[in-house]
C-alpha cells in the first residue's frame, strides 16, 4: 500500500463516519410518537449530554429507527422517493464509500446506538471547532473501529500511515495528522472531530456544564415537534459573534447588521426539528424570545380565497404601513447611494397628490392583508387574482375609484392601454385594463373590505363570492390539521392540480418532464404556515398532506 493510498484510508474512515451520519439523516428523520416531546426523545444517550454548554449550533438525529418509526420511514420513502426498502439501499451506497473489506454491517452496525448529534463549538469560520458524536451500544467494537483508523501497520506492507494515538485526562484517541481530526470513545459516545472539540467533549463527561443541562437548551425544547427524530438548536447571536471576523465586525456595513442582530435577538434561540408519519413529512422552525410585535394584525385571508386553488397564499403582516414605509425611505436610500432616482420618485408622488389628489401613499398605507390565488386546468380555464384586505369598505371604494382615474390619464396619455368600467353585484367600485392589441384583461374591483385583481373570466366573481371558499375544504381541513392549532397556514400548493396545469404547456412530453411532474404528483399538497406558541415563533412546512 502506498503512503497515498494509507493516507486515504485513514480519511477515507473519518470521511466515512460523518458520510453514514448524513445519510442516514435522510433515512432516519421519522417518527410516530404523539406525546409531546419534553426533552429530545428518542432511544439511545443524547449526544448533548457530552457537548459544551456554549455549543455553538447542533442537530442529533435517530439513525437507526425501529417499530413504528421504521415503518413510517419506509412507507415516507416509498411515497416520497418510490423507494422500497430505503434502509438496504442506504447500506449499499455506504459499503461503495468505504475501503475494500469494510461494510457498514461489519464496521458501524456492531456498534453504533440509536442517535447521532452534530455540533459547531466554537469559531471563528477560518478554524471552527466542532465534532460528531455517535451514540454507541458496545464499547469494545467501538474501540476496535477506533484502533482500525490508527492504521499503524497494514497488511499492505507499505509505510505507516501520518496518525498517532494519544490521551486526553485519561481517554485515548487517535489522531490523523493529514484531517487534523481525532477519533475517540467518550463514554457512551464514540467522538470524531477537531482536538479543541474533543478535548472540550472530554471536559463534559469529566464534570464539564452540558449542552443538555443549559436552560437555554432545556427551554428550547418546547418549541420541537411531538416525536421530532431530527432537531436542531442554534443560539443566534452566539454563532454569528463567534463566526464573524474581528476585521468584519469592525466593518461599518457589518456592524450596523450585527448591531440588528444582537437588538432583535439577543437571547433568540433558533430550534428546527423535522419528522415523518408515512404520509407526510413536516419541518418546523422555531425562534425563541422572538421580537416584540409592531402591532395587531388581522385574520389571515387565505381561507377566504376561492376553493379549488391550486394555489393559495395570504399574508397578514402588517402590509399597508410596511409597504408605506418601503416607499416613504427611497428618499433616505437616495442619500446613501448617490442616486436621484429615487429622489425623483418622491417628488413625483407629492406632485401627483398635489394636481390630482391621488395620494400612493394612503392607498398602499390602507391595505392589511394580502391574498393571491391560482385555479384552472389549463390556460384557457385559468382563474388567478390578488385580494387585498382594506381598513374599510368606504377606503376600499376610494382607493379603486383614485387608480381608475390615476390609470385612465396614464392610459389617454400614451395609449399603451385602455380603462373600461367594471360593474356588478357586490362591487362599489372597478374597472378594468386591457393592453392595445391584447385579449388580456385585468378587472380590479372594490367589494366590502377587499380591492381584487383579477385574471380571468370568472376570476373576479369567484374572488369576491361568499359561499364556496377554500377553508370550507376538506383539504385546507387536513393542512390546518397536520399543521397544528398553534401554526396557521399562509401558502397551500395543491401539487397534483398544479401538475394537471402544467401538462397542458406540453411540459410532460419529454422524459426528463415527465419524471419531474410524476414526481411532484407523488409529493401530494405543500403547506406552509406560521404561528406563535408558548412564546416561540413558528414556520412550518408540511409535504404530503
């Protein structure tokens, strides 16, 4: 064997650990439990046991799932990838990364536990600290994997390899000079990871303060998914100090958004956590101590979109005064840039409030919601529009009545489009545009609270129609559910109907077109929501619902 070739074995065996660990991350994020989780469940020792209280980031995931929680994940994989038997494949792929000889069955399985976690302790981004720890089941074969990576001889007969053993307080380790990594059994853990991380790790089982016994770490907690088998924890503004160059951070760009950082979320844990039940797969991502509020907001519209939409969005995020606001700092932008531009603008829109008395600013100031739906099989049957929430009726009627008449000069103006009247039941106000030389037309309309923009021919009707409404569905019933009480959807992609929509542009006649469509038909519905709960902020997203 040639020093090239001892030298890649010994990597080859780090590279091989931390490869098992992310692949299997792909198998192993499911779970069945429904008791809500109090603490990382999960069989197996929690790597945060032996990490450093000041950990810096990290994630632990269930590798090797039984009962319930492997047949979920083999029913996920079988849904999601068209894959049966994800875990042989899975050995397959791991024993063509390892050398001639090795096998996940013969170097990892003997004693690799339940749990494996990934951690970052310390910085900076130039010369990070951090480690992976495997929950292991049996120290001796744990042992002997180690001593297997010293390659201090080798049947080979060529020269020994760059690695050297050693100790810590009394832990032996072996140490690749080439990776600069350490492997070594801590206790109910086999460790592989930098010599600052392991020495740290050592400190821990020797009486060291815990990740796991921190209160920021237990307080966490709280926001992870019942029976979540993949989470992650990251002190925000913890990591970004210790990541950040000192020559960066004295940057002025740099610190202004630093100083952002360590305002909002001083004491903000960020905490993910994903798992799978056979039919869908969900990823939660929380913010603990999250900001203050600005202000109430109102009801998310999207309920009250159209049923049968293939997409649905809604937002309720304090739209009007953060748009006004948007625009009422493009004049404090044009100072830092040099531009005019948006100096310019600013002008201009004082000026048409003076000649016309059409006021952007009050219009985009009264909106409070914002919705925007798509439905229709094809082209010719599409329904698509944009429902805006306003403070009042009376405003909503207004602020239709000030665009018709601002886009009705534009449009005498420079004849690039024309502006007709829209009439009908329910509607105070509208009118519609239709680009010169286009069957195009866009309706937009005051209804109650609501200015539409609609496409389409019954778009407009549909919008702003009270009965037959997406949150009446059976669909939005399942994606509210899967979400949760506390998380409340703002976007639903009926993948399916979506696909329908695309294969009438042809996009399925190809194979690579096909596949891509078939795929997204098996993905079933995508939900995305929000929420708060206990204190912590939410974003979730729900696959196969």
């Amino acid at each position: 064997m040639s020093r090239l070739q001892a030298h890649r074995r010994v990597r080859l065996g780090a590279l091989a650990a931390i490869g098992c660990t992310l692949a299997l991350v792909i198998a192993g994020c499911g779970g069945s439990s429904s008791t809500p989780t109090s603490s990382l469940q999960g069989p197996g020792a929690d790597p945060a046991a032996v990490l450093p209280a000041g950990t810096l980031a990290y994630a632990q995931v269930v590798v090797r799932p039984t009962g319930s929680l492997a047949a979920a994940i083999d029913a996920a994989s079988q849904r999601f990838l068209g894959i049966a038997n994800p875990g042989a494949k899975l050995d397959a792929l791991i024993d063509k990364s390892l050398p001639a000889g090795e096998s996940y069955e013969t170097t990892f399985r003997p004693w690799l536990g339940a749990r494996v976690g990934m951690a970052l302790l310390s910085g900076p981004v130039s010369s990070p600290s951090y480690a992976a720890v495997f929950d292991q089941t049996n120290t001796a074969n744990a042992t002997a994997f180690i001593n297997s990576k010293a390659a201090l001889s080798n049947s080979g007969g060529g020269p020994v390899d760059k690695s050297t053993t050693g100790s810590y307080r009394g832990v032996s380790y072996v140490d690749d000079l080439t990776s600069h990594v350490l492997f070594g059994v801590v206790g109910k853990f086999v460790v592989v990871g930098t010599a600052k991380a392991f020495d740290a790790i050592v400190d821990v089982s020797k009486g060291a303060p815990s990740l796991a016994d921190s209160s920021d770490y237990k307080n966490s907690l709280s926001g992870v998914l019942p029976g979540a088998d993949l989470t992650a924890y990251v002190p925000l503004v913890k990591l970004v100090d210790a990541l950040v160059p000192a020559s960066d951070a004295s940057n002025p760009e740099y610190s202004a958004v630093l100083s952002l950082l360590r305002n909002k979320y001083a004491s903000s844990i960020l905490v993910a956590s994903a798992t799978v039940n056979g039919t869908s797969a969900t990823l939660d991502i929380g913010i603990t101590n999250p900001p203050a509020s600005t202000g109430p907001t109102e009801t998310n519209p999207i309920a009250s979109l159209p049923a049968g939409s293939w997409l649905a969005l809604g937002s309720s995020a304090d739209l009007g005064p953060s748009l006004a606001k948007g625009i009422n700092s493009l004049g404090e932008l044009s100072s830092l840039t040099g531009s005019s531009t948006t100096t310019n603008f600013s002008q201009d829109l004082s000026q048409l409030n003076q000649v016309t008395g059409i006021n952007i600013q009050r219009i985009v100031g009264s909106l409070t919601t914002i919705g925007l739906f798509a439905k229709g099989a094809n082209l010719a049957t599409l329904e698509a529009g944009l429902v805006f929430g306003v403070k009042s009726a009376s405003t909503a009627s207004t602020d239709v009545t000030q665009l018709h008449t601002l886009l009705s000069l534009v449009g005498m103006s420079d004849h690039s489009f024309t502006v007709s009247n829209v009439t009908g039941a329910g509607i105070s106000s509208g009118f519609a545009v239709t680009p010169s030389g286009s069957q195009i037309t866009i309706d937009v309309a005051a209804s109650g609270a609501r200015i539409v923009f609609a496409y389409g021919k019954a778009s407009l009707t549909d919008a702003i129609a009270s009965g037959n409404r997406l949150g009446a569905s059976a669909g939005y019933g399942t994606a509210t559910s899967l979400l949760g009480s506390s998380v409340q959807p703002d976007i639903i992609v009926q993948l399916p109907q979506l696909v329908t929509f695309l294969r009438s542009f042809g996009l399925a006649n190809t194979p690579e077109g096909a596949k891509v469509l078939a795929y997204m038909t098996r993905l079933g519905t995508l939900v995305i929501g929000s929420g708060t709960s206990s204190g912590i902020d939410h974003v979730r997203i729900v696959l196969g619902a």
